[in-house]
C-alpha cells in the first residue's frame, strides 16, 4: 500500500511530481552521504548559499524545538526559512520560504529540477526532500534557517550542511525509535542501544559549532556517547543548561524542574518546557544572529506545532462530540507516550491507530488505568494494527468520526495518537490544515 507520506495535491503539476517522488524508495543498505552530496553538486551546491542555520536532532520533540526557534527569530523580525518532516495533510509543510509555505508552482518546478538532476543518482525520498529544500532557500532571501533532521543525524540528508553557515546544532530528547535502521550493526559504533542512538544523533556535529543537548535526561551511556562524538568533531559542547544563562533578570533561569519556561510555552504539555528550554539555549549560545529576551518570550507565546498535543478546535470532527474537548497527538513511541501521559491527570477516551512495526503498547501501557475506552481506527493508506493487538478492551471503529460517534458523553477528554499520518488525516477532516 502507498504511504501517504509520499503526499496528494490538488495541483497536478505538485500531483506529476509527487507522484515521480513515490517511485523512489530508502535505498537498502546504502549508507553515507554521498548520494546527497553529489545531488547537491549538480544543483551547484545550494546549502552553501544559505544564512545562518540551526540544526535539531532527536528522537522527540526536534520538531517543537523547531517550531519555537522559528517563532522567536521571527518575533525578532527576521525572516526564516524552515524545512521539517514529516507533513501532516500537504507536502507543501516541509519546505517554508521566508515564512510563508512553499507555492505549488514553485514546488513543482523545484522538485522537478531536483528530480531531473539526480535521475541516474539513485537518491532517497528525504534526500529529494532536502535538496529541493535548499534549493528554494537559496533563491529566496532570508535572516536564517531552521533545518530538522529525518532520521538519526550522522548520514541524514540534512548532514550535507557545514560549520560555515551553522549558528548552533541541538540534541531534543531521545529515544528507541527507527531501530531497523539506527541500530543497524556497524563496526566502530556503540553496541548498547541507547548509547548508538545517541552516537547517531551526535553526527550532526561540527567543529566549532555549538551543540546543545539536553544532557541531564539521557542515560549515562547516551550522555557519554555524544561527548566524545562532540570531542572528535570540536564542536563547542553545551550540556543542558549547566551554563546558566542570564534571562529575565535570573541568574539561573532554567530550573532543574524545567517549571520557569513552562510558565510561557505556547505548545500544550510537560514535555514542552523541555523544547523550549533547548530552544532557548540554540539561541543563546551562538553568535550569528541577536535575539532579544522580549523575543524569546514572544516567540514562545506565539510558536504552533500542529497534531502534537494540540487542543482541537470547532470542526466537522469535533461537533460529533460537542461536549469533551479533544485532543490530537501523533506521538507513537514509547517516550512520546510518557509524555503524553505526563498531561493527562484523569481518565479520557483513547482513539488510536498506529501502523505496522510500531509498539501498541508505547502509548496506552503509559496512560495504563486512565483509559476509560479504548477505540482502535484504521490508519488511512497504511498497514496498521488491528484492535485485538492493544487487548481485550479495545474495540474497533471504522474511522474516527465513528470512534467518536460511539463515545459516552461525559466530562472526560478525548485523545486521539498513535500515528502522524493518522493526525493528518483528523487535521484535514476537522479542516484545521497547517499553514
């Protein structure tokens, strides 16, 4: 089954170039960054044309980290480019020039330039993806750049970046995800698991570049694993927020509880305070670009991360069940599914889908007797599992408008998880699409 990940448009010229972009496929067994490299050459090298870029790696919460960064440069007035993954409803979402996302006549232009450029190469889906991103960055003016890694970190496509133009890379939380192929066996590399996906994500270091991390929530192995990546790079290691940065007027502005930022995040959940917290400090510890504390707190209050504990507003979706509010987290994996029960203090209906290869129990064994119902709906266009794989309390729906038709009408909340495609497709039907 095709993945929708490979997106639809309604422009057939985004349409015949997406669909030339479905043809292509994760390379097995092809590692290394030299397929993106070459890409980039016969592109005449545009991530070397770019302005100054902040780099995020994790395993959770790069994107929100992104999102604040994006929304405090711009509350200091500049212009930002953006490239993140995956999209939720266009795939539009993954490339935004200058603040704005990308049209379809210049995303069909762009894609079909990359796509002629490298047809002999061989090249991945996500390598396309980033080089039609640094493409049109290149050719549209703007302040600086936020660039959030694929996958892993040391031979993601985003890699192809070098110090020069580099303001700061971070590290957001981490976490066993992808292990197919971040655990893949290599000589050289980490065999403890979380030690190897810390190494992955460490890749992304560069010499003299900053790197932050949120260094005091890594396990001892991951903690050690990428200081010495950070040793062998030279990059200027930044380990959570041990330097205390004056903010505010506080000589220590980041408690070790995280609970001062929490204070004024735009973006619902504990975990949050954690992703602006990094943010924040991407911020503060680089030099390329000045950013005002009214900024940072601006941004913070402004930034907006669809389909990641996001409180669902009035649609077609959530008038079914006028009287709850609903929530909508595509978290699918066992840290995102601690940190969506870190929000939740009290029972709540539980809509999931999650498609094949991924753990049922990363969300609902952390949420474990809050669950009130459990509803299991299909993931649409992908292999997903099926209601008995998350226990004898699931019951099955044949979509998430029936899930929340079937629903008691009480005082408890709504969540629906397990899968960003899934979350798409609940933003799309409710017609909350990002922008």
């Amino acid at each position: 089954m095709k993945p929708l990940d490979f997106g639809r448009s309604d422009d057939p010229a985004v349409q015949a170039q997406l669909d030339r972009l479905s043809a292509l496929s994760v390379p097995q067994g092809r590692l290394g960054l030299d397929t993106i490299r070459a890409l980039m050459e016969r592109l005449g090298n545009p991530h070397r044309k770019l302005p100054p870029v902040f780099h995020v790696a994790g395993t959770n919460g790069k994107g929100s980290t992104c999102a604040f960064l994006r929304a405090m440069l711009e509350a200091q007035g500049y212009r930002v480019h953006v490239t993140t993954s995956p999209h939720l409803v266009r795939y539009n979402e993954r490339i935004r020039l200058a603040g704005e996302l990308i049209s379809d006549a210049e995303l069909a232009s762009t894609l079909e330039e990359v796509l002629d450029a490298g047809a002999d190469l061989g090249p991945s889906f996500f390598e396309v993806t980033i080089a039609a991103a640094f493409l049109a960055f290149s050719r549209t003016p703007a302040d600086a750049c936020v660039v959030e890694v694929g996958m892993g970190g040391r031979f993601d496509a985003t890699n192809v970046l070098e110090p020069e133009l580099l303001a700061a890379c971070g590290i957001a939380a981490l976490g066993l995800d992808h292990e197919r192929f971040l655990l893949a066996p290599e000589e050289g590399t980490p065999s403890e698991p979380m030690a190897r996906i810390a190494f992955e994500k460490a890749g992304i270091a560069k010499p003299g570049v900053p790197l932050v991390t949120l260094h005091d929530t890594y396990p001892p192995q991951a903690q050690a694993a990428i200081r010495a990546v950070a040793a062998r790079a030279g990059a200027v290691l930044h380990e959570g927020f041990t330097d205390c940065y004056q903010f505010a007027g506080r000589a220590a502005f980041l408690r070790a509880d995280y609970t001062e930022v929490a204070l004024f995040s735009a973006l619902s959940g504990q975990h949050q305070a954690l992703n602006l917290c990094l943010a924040i400090s991407l911020l503060m510890t680089q030099s390329k670009l000045a950013v005002s504390e009214a900024a940072i707190v601006a941004g913070a209050k402004a930034a907006r991360w669809p389909a990641r504990m996001q409180h669902l507003g009035p649609g077609p979706l959530t008038v079914l069940a006028p009287d709850q509010p609903v929530w909508l987290d595509g978290g699918h994996n066992p840290s995102a599914g601690a940190a969506i029960a870190a929000h939740f203090d009290g029972p709540l209906h539980l809509v999931i889908g999650m498609i094949e290869g991924k753990d049922p129990r990363a969300i609902i064994e952390p949420l474990g007797e809050r669950i009130r119902t459990l509803t299991v709906v299909p993931v649409p266009g992908h292999d997903h599992h099926p209601a008995r794989a998350f226990g004898p309390a699931a019951q099955a729906a044949d979509n998430v408008a029936d899930a929340l038709l079937r629903l008691p009408s009480d005082d408890c909340p709504i969540l629906i998880a397990g899968s960003l495609y899934l979350a798409g497709e609940v933003l799309r039907l409710n017609d909350e699409l990002p922008d």
